[in-house]
C-alpha cells in the first residue's frame, strides 16, 4: 500500500523567499521550505508533491488534478489568498483535506490581508512561524488523514 500523498501549493513570489523581505519572511529559500517538509513527511509515512507557481490559473488546474492524485492539499496561495475566489471555488470542488499556511502572522499585517477566501474551506490555518508553519500543516495533515508518526513507533 502506498503512502498517502500531500499536494503543497505555493502560489506567487514565494519562489522569491530568501530575498524577498527577509526582515519579515526570513532567510530561507523554498527549497529550504521544501526540504524541511520532505523530511517531516518522511517521518511520518507521508509522500508530498511540492509546487510552486505565480499564476493563478496553473494553481487552479494543480488543485483539480489532486482530486485523483493527492490526500490532501497544503496551500500557501500567497497575495492570491485574499482576492482568489476561483481558488475557493477549485477547493471547494477538491472534496480534499485543506490547510491554508502562511510563513508570516498575516494578522499582524496590512488589514487588507485579515481576510482570506481560502479558509473557509480550510480544515485549519497555520500562520506566523516561518518555515515551521510548514512544517506544522504537514503534521497536522497527516493526522487530519489519519497518518501515524513512524518516529513515535
């Protein structure tokens, strides 16, 4: 039996992290962000599916491909988060597990990022710890899926 997989969706300018405002989402790369995930998720008997792109509608064809692909999809939709209904409405479709995942304390920004189409259609939301948040929504997925910890046994 296979493992379960996790589509994890990045959406525009996260491909810039390590340069792109460092004060606020620090130092690390996606490929950072990435590899933290691919470990975690080895640990605990998940497979993920890792992607990244600035356009909203290739977000849009990945979140219907995971209905026969993935277990549960992972998203930082970036800025698309607060204007994207499209992608509410593709996640909605998903009939998939989500976790919305911010690096930053969106909360603590600008008031035009309090609010987010993408969680309501969320399973949870994990924001303002920096790669960790990743790596939270991965653990939190694979107990969301079920996904026992393989460390822990």
């Amino acid at each position: 039996m296979s493992e379960p997989t996790i589509l994890i969706l990045n959406g525009p300018n996260l491909n810039l992290l390590g340069v792109r405002e460092p004060a606020l989402y620090g130092s690390d790369t996606l490929g950072d962000v990435e590899e933290a995930c691919r470990e975690r998720a080895g640990l605990l008997g998940v497979d993920i599916d890792f992607r990244q792109s600035n356009h909203e509608g290739v977000l849009i064809d990945w979140i219907q491909e995971a209905r026969g692909t993935a277990a549960g999809i992972v998203l930082n939709a970036g800025a698309l988060t607060h204007t994207s209904v499209a992608i509410h409405d593709a996640l909605k479709a998903s009939d998939l597990p989500v976790i919305e995942v911010h690096l930053s304390n969106v909360f603590r920004r600008e008031p035009f990022r309090h609010h987010s189409y993408i969680s309501s259609v969320a399973v949870g939301v994990i924001c303002g710890f920096g790669v960790a948040s990743y790596v939270l929504a991965v653990e939190a997925m694979a107990g969301a899926l079920g996904v026992g910890d393989k460390a822990a046994a």
